[in-house]
C-alpha cells in the first residue's frame, strides 16, 4: 500500500492539525499515512524521523509548515524520490520580521521557507493572494485550499452556564478576539491589543471583553487592561480544547479579527 508521511510541527490537537486531518481523511482506506507532530525528545525525533522515512518508502511527504522537521523530511524525502507537498499559510520571513525576530532568526526563516518552497512539487495555501504572491516570486505548482468551515462542528452552540462562568449576571455586549498571541516587540503589540483598545475608549458603554488563546503577549494585554482601568471587564480565557471552541466563540456578540496591512496580513486568511 502507498505511504503518504506527514509532518505537522504542533502538537496533536492543534488547528493545523485538525486541518491536516480534514484535508486527508479521505485518503484512508487507499493510502497508509505516517503522521509526526511536534515533540520534546531532541535527537532521538531527528533519528526516528529518518529511520520511518527510510523503512516506509513514502511516495508523498506533506508538510504543513517550513520548519527544521520539515526541511529534514524534504531532504530525506529528495534522496529517496518521494514527492513533496508543502503546506502554509503565513509568509514566514515577513512574519518573523515583523514580529522583531533578531537576524539570524529571521534568514533562518528565509531558508526554510525558500528552500522548501523550491523543493516542493506542490504548494497549498489558505487564500489567493497568497498564491499570488508565490507565483510572482516564480512558484509554480501553488494551489488554494481555504480553511472552510465543518458545519457539524462550527456552529452556534447557546450555553448560559459558561457565559455565567465568563460573563457572569451582567447586562453586556460581550466582544471577542480568538487567537495566539504573540508578542511583536517591533510594533509592541499583539493579538487582544485592539480588544483592550476598545474597551479603553469605549469605556461608557455597556461592553465586557473575552480573549481565548495564549502566548508571550497575554502578560503585556493585562498590564495595559491594568493601566486602563479595564481589567476586570474582560475575560483572559487562554488556551481551550478544539473542541469547545464553538461554544467559547458563540459567547461574543461581536467577534474581532484584524490583520496588519501588509504583506503579513494580505496572505492570511481566517476560518474564525
């Protein structure tokens, strides 16, 4: 039977996981797939990654971001003939630049994303103009596979216990952001930095805050909600289980998703 290995450099349960799932689901049955996710043993991955590649012969190797796991699996996957997929949805060098990544970071970016990028008999990515961009910079092979939406899974789910566990009793508009937040010590600010904003200015108004995720910059979004006299008008939720995310996002009436405008911004798109 076929092999299809694939690299998913985040933990079981995360999105890009559950998306790797979806866009694979119906391979089963037809092909034998090899899944590696991110791990915290160190040399021991790096030989068990080569030892699985050599032993199972794949004949595609998907990977679902450019990173050191992925690049070491394009390389592995060139020695043995395999075709390689890559899958992405951010422009990794732009990201990391604008996230004020130091040099080495940043062309440590530059490589894996370009390197790949050239290695790759195919590309996915989430939106258009992403695509764009890559075929400008003379890509080929880049198709567009959007993030969609399961209607099983994402839809309204009204559930007045936990909006009394996040809300409590108050007579609130509820505004909300979902999202990693990372600190950007360039533009020194992050995902939530808007949520806390606009409870700031909107401080006469009726309006309680609820921001679900974690990261470096949940520390920096309480100080300022501190310094604004708006901490306890919003709700730090962090990290949540997939799924309950439709029941944590059907608590917000008003739903925030702002993007930078640039090049970071231009090639994401959101399933939220």
């Amino acid at each position: 039977m076929n092999t299809i290995y694939l690299v998913v450099p985040y933990s079981p349960e995360s999105i890009v996981s559950h998306r790797a799932r979806r866009l694979t689901k119906d391979l089963i049955g037809d092909y034998t797939l090899r899944w590696f996710f991110k791990s915290k043993r160190g040399w021991r991955r790096w030989i068990e990654i080569a030892l699985e590649i050599h032993n199972s012969r794949p004949k595609l190797i998907y990977a679902f971001k450019p990173d050191k796991w992925a690049f070491f699996a394009f390389l592995l996957g060139r020695m043995i003939g395999a075709k390689r997929m890559l899958d992405t949805g951010d422009v990794r060098y732009a990201l990391a630049r604008a996230r004020g990544a130091g040099f080495s970071a940043c062309w440590t970016e530059h490589l894996f994303e370009v390197g790949m990028g050239r290695w790759a008999d195919a590309i996915t990515v989430r939106g258009t103009e992403h695509r764009r961009y890559l075929e400008s910079h003379g890509y080929r092979n880049v198709f567009v596979i959007p993030d969609g939406v399961d209607p099983s899974h994402s839809r309204y789910r009204c559930d007045p216990a936990l909006r009394r566990k996040i809300v409590g009793d108050r007579d609130v508009v509820t505004v909300g952001v979902m999202g990693t937040a990372n600190w950007s010590r360039k533009r020194e600010m992050c995902y939530g930095w808007e949520l806390v904003e606009v409870l700031t200015l909107l401080k006469d108004l009726p309006l309680f805050g609820i921001m679900i995720g974690d990261g470096s910059g949940l520390s920096h979004l309480k100080r300022r909600a501190d310094a604004s006299g708006v901490r306890d008008r919003i709700a730090f939720v962090g990290r949540i289980p997939y799924e309950d995310v439709p029941r944590y996002v059907s608590l917000m009436d008003i739903a925030l998703s702002t993007q930078t405008n640039d090049l970071v911004g231009q090639v994401r798109t959101t399933g939220k």
